[in-house]
C-alpha cells in the first residue's frame, strides 16, 4: 500500500470535501481518502503507486485544483 499527501486549492467546507472524496475514490486502485478541509489537503491510499495525472483530473472534476506534488 501507498499513500500520498496532496495539497488541493479552494475547498471550504463539507461539501468539498465530499465532491473530492467521491471522485478520488472513483480512480483505479484508490483504497481510502481522507481530506482535511482546514489544511486544504487530501490523504490518499491506494494499492500501488498512483499516477499524479489521474488524481490531478479527479480533483478538477471535482471543481478544485490541486497545488504541487504530493507529500
């Protein structure tokens, strides 16, 4: 297993949260996420290695944007 902290731009509340959650989940091999509103970051784990590019577009289709590498 493997998780990647990634920092993400302009989530404010709850319901951010859920719309990031539910597209990360929707990306091949994620296992769990956990995003943190206040720090403006979402925890990823999956079964392998993720490729930035898939997350990078889950977040966009979730309206937010994600800032820089992961952690």
């Amino acid at each position: 297993m493997t998780e990647g902290t990634y920092s993400v731009s302009g989530m404010a509340c709850g319901h951010c949260a859920d719309s990031v959650t539910e597209e990360i989940e929707r990306v091949t091999g994620v296992t769990a996420v956990s995003v943190d509103v206040e720090a403006g970051t979402v925890t990823v784990t999956s079964e392998a290695e993720l490729d930035i590019a898939d997350i990078h577009a889950a977040v966009e289709e979730a309206g937010y944007e994600l800032a820089g590498e992961p952690r």
